[in-house]
C-alpha cells in the first residue's frame, strides 16, 4: 500500500502547490489515482452484492484478497477529494471514483460479525471433521446460529441436521432400551424448545412409551436386587433393616405407579412373609409403646392423689392389654386403689353420722354448747396468759398467774392442757435455780481469776445469769474486761491483716513484666494463693474500713495477675491449638472437599486468628480445586505420552475434553483445555484426507506444471519447459521443438534453435521435488503433524534446481496452509512469506525465460530465498509449543500441598509425607497476573534449596490455605517458570507465549 499513500501524498501535494503542476506528472498521477479508486469501487460493488446476498465469509474473504481492501481504501483516502475531482474535470483527466462510506461501515460490520463467528464455525467445522454426533454438531451450530442470526443459511442448515437426527432416533430409542437416563435424555432434546423441526407426535409417544417401560424393567430390577438383601434381613429377624428395604420397595413400587408396575408373582411370594412379619412386628412395637404409656400414666395416678376414678381408669387401661405390669406396680395400683376406696367410705360415712347426731341432739345440747363453750374460751384465756408469762422468762408472774387460774376453775387443773402449762411452769423454776447455783459459783471463780481473759461464750453466759443476780456491779465489771480484751484483740487482727497485705503486695509487685511471658504457670499460682490468703484476712474479726480497703486494693492486684497469667495461658493453649490444626491440614489435600471443610472448621474455631480471613477465603475456591482434580482423573486415561497417536485417538480425547467441560463449565483448567482443543483440532484439520498436508499439497504436486513438464537448456544457460519430447525435430534452420511459455501446459509455441544450442530433454526439477514431497505425504504420520510443514518449505527451499519463482509461489502457498492450520507463524516465516509477498508475483510468467518481468523477479526471488535461515529455530518454537500444550493438559502431580506460612510469615508448601520435594514446581488456582475474572490452573512459583519461592503476583493473590499442587519440573529446554522476567532468550519468550502456560 505504500505506492497508494505515495500517491495521494504527491497529489495533496499537487492541489496545495502555488505552481502551475507539470501536465505529464498531473496525467499520470491522475490515471493512477483513477485506476486504484476504480479498482477499490468495484470491488467494493462486489462485497456490498456479496452481503446483500447474506454470503459473509465469501464478503470478508473477498476483501482480504491482496491488496486488502480496507487497507486500499484508507491508503487512497484524499483529504482534498473534491478538489481533485474538480481538478480532474477541468484538465480534461480520469476522473477518479468515490468510496461510498456507508458500503466500507458494511464491510467493517461484517469483519466483526466474522470474528465473533470464526470460533464457532471452527468448533463446527471441528466436530463435522472427527464425525461428532449429531447431537454434538447440532449444539455446536446453534451457537453459530445464535451469534450470526441475520444468516438464513445456519437455520437451514441446523433444520438439515435435525432431520436426519429424526431418524437415527428410533434406532437410539431400540439400543436404549432400559437405560432410563438415555431416554431421558432423548425425551428432553425431542421437547427442546430450541428446535427448528418439531418432533412428530408418535416419536414423543414411542419415547414416552419406552421411558415408561424402560423405568417398570428398572424397578423390577431393583426389586430383585432387593430380595437377597431383604431374605438376609428377614433371616437374621433385623426388624429395621427389614422394615427401611419394604420402605424402599414401596417407594419404588409408587416412583413407577402401581398400575404400571404389575409385580410378578414370584417376587410377591417371596416377599409375602417378610412383609406380613414386619406388619406384625409393627402392630407389637405400636402395642408395648402404648403399654409403656398405660404404665406411665398408671405410675403418675398412683403417685398423684388425684381421687379414686383417675386411678380405676389408669389401672384398667394398664391391665387391658393382658400383660403382666411391671414390678409390684399393679399391686402397688390396686392397694392405693383400695385404700382411695375405704377413705372415701369412712369419709362418707363419718359425715353421715355427724348429720345424724347434730339433727337428733341439736335441740337439747344447744344451751350446754353455748356454756361450754364460755367455760373454755376462760380457761384458754387464763391458760395463754401463764404462757406468755413464760415465754418472756418470767416466772414470778406466771406463778401468780397460775394461783388465781387454779382458784378460779379448780376443776379445769387436772385437764391435759393445764397440766402441759403446770409442767412447764415447773421445769422454768427448776432452771432458775439451777443457773442462780451456776452463776454464782461462776461468779465467786472469774473474781478470783480478775487477770484472765474472758471467753465471748463466758461473757454470754454472764449476761445470761445477770438477770437472776443480785450482784449487777459485779456482772458488769466483768463485761468490761471482755470488751477491753476484744478491743486488744481487734487491734492485733488488724496489725496482722496489715502486715500479711503488704507482704503479698510486695510479693505480687515483685514479679517481673516478663515472667507473664516465661513462666505463667507460676505467676497463676502465687496470684491465686495470694487471692486465697487475702479473701480470709476479709473474714478475720477486728478488721478495721481502712484495713479492708487496702486489702481489697492487694485483691485487685492479685486478680487482675491471676487473670492476666490465665488469659496468657489460654493464648498458648489456644495457639498450641490452632497450630495443631494448622500443621493438620496437609492431610486433607487428597481431596479439596476435605480440605475446605478443615478450613471451614477452623475459621469457626478460631474466628478471631490471623490466617481466619485467609482460610474463608481459600475454601471459597474448592469448586475450582475439584475441577482440577476431576481432570487429573480424566487424565488418568490417557496413559503415557498425552500426545495422541492416531486420528481415531485424537477426536476421542477432543471428545473426553467436551464431557469434561460440560461438567466443569467453569474449571481452572479450561484455558489449557482450550488450547489443546484448539491444538489438536488443528492437527486433526491439517490431517485430514482434505486437509492441506494430505489433500491440497498432494492435488497441487500432481498438476500437469509439476507433473508433464520436462526441461531442456540453451548453452547461454536459458531454460524451456517442454510436455513429453516436445515433437523435437532438427530442420534446415536448426532443431524446432514445442515449448510451453505459460501455465496453460496444454497451450505450446515452436521454437526453432541453431545447431547445438538446445540440450536434451531431461525431467523438471519440479518434477524430481514434487515425487520427493509425495513421498513424504505418503509417510505422513500424525505426530508430526506441526513439524511436517517446515520440513516441507527446507525442502522447497534447498531445491535450487527448481525455478525460484516457483519456488517463492509454494513456499507462500505452504505457508499460508499453516497458518490456516495453526492459527500462528513463526516470525522468521511469517517474515519470509512477507518478503516473498513484496518480491513475488504469482501471475509472473516465469515459464518463459525471456520474460522481463520475469527475469527481474527471479532475481529478487533468488535474493530472498538464499537468505540465511534457521530451521531447527523453527522446530524448535514448534516443539516448545507442543511440549506447553501438552503439559498444560497432562500434569505429574509428585505430591499436593497447602500454603501456609511458616514462623516468620514467609510461604511454606506444607504436605503431609514431609519436606517438598526440591526443584518441583509450584501450581494453584489462581487469576492470574493479568486478573482474569475467573481463575486458571497456573504455574507460581519453585520449590528450591532456599524454600518456596513464589511469583510476585502469585505472593499477592494466593491465600493461605490455597490448595497446592507439587508437579515434577520442566526440563530446562521447556523452562515454564522464569525468576528473571529480563530474560531475552527467545526461546523464553515463546515459552511465556505458549497456550496454557503462563498468565
């Protein structure tokens, strides 16, 4: 494109110049610049009919032809277009064409309408190739429908594969046939709402009938699969085991309906007798449970007292069930019962004669009762008094009190209740004169002992006797030693509380900030028996408020160490603990469902730890660790090298790939998944019988310019390309032969040349390339699918023989065939194609060697071609590549791991079998350097001599407790981790860039 923006330069240039333009620059800049517009109009034109024809890809394919349209169009963009056009009219030039902006906006949709279809239509295009199923194709077109829903095409074609899907169904219905979940399964896609063609009536009706049966021979099966099971049970008389499979067999009896399900009558007879003795056993449980409830409510009347009918009814719903009770409980009932009974007839009968004798004896005993009843109520009153005179320790006055009760009603003395007060009176005047001898025996000792010390229970009996004394002055003389030597007693308690309190404040001041820290245990100790001395200086009699303020003072000194020296042992109990259970989760990294319940567990143990808020949100990615280790044992099938052999092997593991992701739509693996997908699918497109290898390479050597030509030279080194013997004849004038000067073989012109200047006929070395290129097609194996194309171009390109134009022409076309294949170039090829995209042209006559054109672009080409180059570089990339995709997929997991950190916070990987193994690479669930949204399986770091060493992002995003897992390391020409990201090794670089190694 560099002449177009050439050109338009120049003519801007031309319209702002103050000079009059030279007219022959003005002419040819104007043919030039109309040609080119003319050129980009039309096929502009033909992409807009394209569109309008709703054929897209042949629209986009159109204007990726060389030169690109687009990019035409933007090289030929004029910003003084109507002047130049002006101009043009004026000066009588070629009037250029105008590019219709709103076709190039049409053109730009369709790119992006392509791009977002490209990976679909490939996906489609994949699944066709290794012969998905229908189903298979069918979901993968209604995704390219569904982005590109403005193409009729994808509708008709997905109507296309939804009847032929119609008719494989009823031979999938008959292999179905017993398999509940397949036909589950074909029910759903035939009622799928998505559907372009609707499933006939009786097809539904077939499968609905097939499910039925299919559901009725799968019930009967587990029936049968039940009575071994249930004979074992019933056997063994295991009532629950018997009575949870008959739940079972109801269960499954009522999932299939029991009109659809006619049990046979073999499996009723041999269930009949369990059934009945569960029955049974059933209606016996139901019976002992409402005997114990009888029993338990004929205890409760027995011992309530509620009356006679509560407790009848008790025992004759106890006794209905006609089964010894328990104990001497119906004895105990029938007695209670019994005596109910005669307390309730006495109490009848007692009131029956109370009515008796108050109606025959109410009017005679009326005026007795009313006397009687004074007579008492005196004597009772009299009685009370000598009492309560006794009751305050007088007994002088209860003496005088008894004189005039005994005068009064002499006849009321030899009463039980008079005799009760006599008595009493009796024993008070016996007492007071037994304490007056005591007392003044006492009295006549303490006198003699005046410099003794009063005991408090000396002192009380003192009081006591003082009331019966004469001698108060003595009494209270003694009462005053007692309070003088309480008061000198008092005094020492408080001196020695003193004392003891500052003692033990010294003592607990005197432990040191850091014994807390060294031995706590201690410190608990002395501050609790401190506490424990201080708490019985507070009972101590004598204590005075000053006193015990400042013990109470030493009590919170003693507490608040007590407690300190507990909280500092419930830490180091609580952190011996929560290390426990740190250095236990790496036994739970066999399985990620384990581990996040561990982490689960601890952060509801320890809510307030450091590594808490780490470990929730660590288990938050459990999904993603099973995910992985879901594919692991999908890996497991594919035993040995991950790279598959064969075609067949090849779709069957792009097929293992689809069912894992349909399970795992959103696993860490799926961005290495996808570019062994993309990978693979691309071998299997390249390998195919019409792919570019074994397809389109082999029709091209075979056409007639490789295969029919020969080639003769003149003795001044030129070159003819002849069919056959070219009709060779000497003549008069020299040798006269047919030679081909262009690609039409079949069109030839006679050349006659003079004696001895035309060498014989001998193959074209294109010939002897294309037989050693056919050779290598016939021994083309998949494995070396990647590798085969640059085998391919060295060979084209160490073929000095051949033509270099020809040569340039298949190089580029094997080029672009392995971009199409690969989706990607080397950039030493890509730039080699590139090279011979400038200094070629396909449509140059090289077939004739007095072709200027001709002559000018084989030299260049020779330029091009004998440029140095470096095909193991190239192998190399390829391997590099193929080596990342297939490890991406086909990790060795030596051991798993969690992170944690160790003393000092730095990152540890901790197992549970020991030391990580050195020099294994460290891989995790992680979003990656970039922060994708959802996480990838990635490499993070190394285990080395010095430990773990992770990459910065990973120190950043990964949180402790994150599942780790331990693979064996690359070899150093495949290093898939770099510590030095400065690196410029390019074989690094490709590394990095591999598909599904790095972020």
């Amino acid at each position: 494109m560099q002449d177009a923006r050439s050109l338009t330069q120049r003519i801007d240039a031309l319209l702002t110049a103050d000079a009059l333009p030279d007219a022959d620059e003005a002419a040819s800049l104007a043919a030039a610049y109309a040609r080119l517009s003319r050129q980009a109009h039309d096929r502009l034109t033909r992409c807009q009919e394209l569109l309008a024809r709703g054929l897209r890809s042949e629209a986009v394919q159109e204007a990726e032809t060389e030169p690109t349209l687009l990019v035409l169009v933007s090289s030929l963009e004029l910003q003084r277009f109507h002047a130049w056009q002006d101009f043009c009219r004026r000066h009588d030039l070629p009037a250029p064409c105008e590019v219709r902006p709103d076709v190039v906006a049409e053109l730009n949709r369709a790119y992006a309408a392509e791009q977002l279809v490209s990976p679909l239509l490939r996906e489609y295009r994949l699944r066709c190739v290794v012969r998905a199923p229908l189903t298979a194709r069918i979901a993968a077109l209604r995704g390219v429908a569904g982005v590109d829903r403005g193409n009729r095409a994808w509708a008709d074609a997905l109507i296309e594969l939804e009847r032929q899907r119609l008719t494989e169904i009823p031979d999938a219905v008959q292999s179905a046939m017993g398999d509940v979940e397949a036909l589950q399964n074909l029910q759903r896609e035939l009622i799928d709402d998505r559907r372009k063609v609707p499933a006939p009536p009786r097809l539904l009706d077939t499968v609905a009938e097939a499910l039925q049966d299919s559901r009725v021979r799968h019930a009967q099966r587990q029936l049968e699969a039940m009575l071994p099971v249930l004979g074992e049970a019933y056997s063994a008389m295991d009532y629950p085991a018997c009575r949870a499979l008959l739940d079972n067999w109801t269960q499954t009896l009522k999932a299939v309906g029991r009109t659809a399900l006619q049990v046979p009558e073999h499996l009723r007879e041999a269930v009949e007798p369990a059934l009945r003795w569960v029955e049974q056993q059933a209606v016996r449980q139901e019976n002992e449970a409402a005997f114990h409830r009888a029993c338990r409510a004929l205890t409760d009347a027995v011992e309530d007292d509620e009356g006679v009918d509560p407790l009848a009814a008790a025992l004759a719903e106890a006794e209905s069930f006609e089964q010894p009770l328990p104990g001497s409980l119906g004895e105990d009932a029938r007695a209670e019962l019994a005596r109910r009974r005669a307390v309730q007839t006495r109490r009848r009968r007692t009131r029956q004669a109370a009515v008796a004798v108050v109606v025959l004896g109410l009017c005679g005993a009326v005026a007795w009762t009313i006397h009687r009843a004074q007579v008492e109520r005196d004597v009772d009153q009299r009685l009370a008094q000598v009492r309560t005179a006794l009751d305050d320790h007088d007994v002088d006055a209860a003496g005088s009190l008894w004189l005039t009760f005994a005068q009064a009603r002499s006849d009321h003395t030899d009463t039980p209740r008079a005799r009760d007060v006599y008595d009493r009176l009796d024993a008070a005047k016996q007492e007071e004169e037994r304490r007056a001898d005591a007392f003044a025996q006492h009295a006549a000792t303490l006198a003699e002992s005046a410099d003794e010390e009063l005991t408090q229970d000396e002192l009380a009996l003192l009081s006591e006797l003082a009331r019966l004394a004469d001698d108060h002055q003595q009494v209270e003389a003694l009462r005053d030693r007692y309070r003088a030597h309480r008061a000198k007693v008092q005094q020492a308690n408080d001196r020695a509380a003193l004392e003891v309190a500052a003692t033990l404040r010294t003592r607990l001041r005197g432990i040191g900030s850091d014994a807390l820290d060294r031995e706590p245990q201690a410190v608990l100790a002395t501050a609790a028996d401190a506490a424990e001395q201080l708490r019985g200086l507070q009972q101590r009699d004598g204590i005075t408020p000053t006193t015990q303020r400042v013990i109470a003072s030493v009590t919170r000194e003693a507490v608040g160490l007590r407690e300190g020296a507990q909280a500092v042992l419930d830490q180091r109990e609580l952190r011996r603990q929560r290390a426990e259970a740190e250095t236990q989760l790496a036994r739970y990294t066999s399985r990620p469902a384990l581990l996040a319940g561990q982490l689960a567990d601890y952060a509801k143990r320890f809510p307030d730890a450091p590594l808490t808020p780490a470990f929730s949100h660590a288990a938050s990615d459990v999904p993603a660790w099973e995910a992985v280790e879901a594919w692991l044992a999908v890996r497991e099938k594919w035993r040995g090298d991950p790279a598959p052999a064969t075609l067949q092997q090849a779709a069957q593991r792009l097929r293992d790939l689809e069912a894992y992701t349909q399970s795992h739509d959103a696993s860490p693996m799926a961005p290495a998944l996808s570019d062994y997908r993309s990978y693979w699918g691309a071998a299997i497109l390249a390998s195919a019988d019409d792919g570019p290898w074994r397809g389109r390479l082999p029709e091209l050597l075979r056409a007639p310019i490789f295969r029919d030509l020969g080639v003769a030279e003149t003795t001044d080194g030129r070159r003819f390309y002849i069919v056959g013997d070219g009709n060779r004849r000497e003549t008069s004038l020299g040798t006269a032969i047919d030679v081909v000067l262009s690609p039409d073989t079949t069109q030839t012109t006679t050349k006659t040349f003079a004696p001895g200047l035309l060498g014989p006929v001998e193959p074209s070395p294109q010939s002897e390339l294309a037989a050693e290129l056919l050779a290598r097609v016939s021994t083309y194996e998949l494995d070396r699918w990647h590798t085969f194309p640059v085998d391919v171009v060295e060979t084209v390109l160490d073929a000095d023989a051949v033509d270099p134009v020809l040569r340039g022409v298949l190089v580029e076309l094997l080029l672009n065939n392995l971009e199409e294949a690969t989706g990607r170039l080397h950039p030493d090829l890509a730039a080699l194609r590139d090279r011979i995209a400038v200094h070629g042209e396909q449509a140059v006559n090289w077939l004739n060697p007095d072709d200027m054109p001709a002559r000018t672009t084989r030299r260049f080409m020779e330029k091009v071609l004998a440029e140095p180059r470096d095909p193991d570089r190239w192998r190399a990339a390829l391997a590099v590549e193929r080596a990342s995709v297939s490890r991406g997929v086909s990790p060795h997991v030596l051991q798993r791991a969690v992170l944690m950190p160790d003393i000092d916070g730095r990152p540890i990987a901790l197992t549970h079998t020991g030391s990580p193994p050195k020099d294994a690479e460290v891989w995790a669930v992680a979003a990656g350097e970039a922060s994708e949204a959802s996480p990838r399986f990635l490499l993070v770091g190394r285990v080395s001599k010095d430990g773990l060493k992770l990459e910065p992002w990973a120190k950043a995003q990964l949180p402790f407790g994150s599942m780790l897992w331990l693979l064996e390391a690359t070899p150093d020409e495949f290093p898939g981790f770099h510590e030095d990201p400065e690196s410029s090794d390019d074989r690094a670089e490709l590394v990095v860039n591999a598909p599904g190694n790095q972020p």
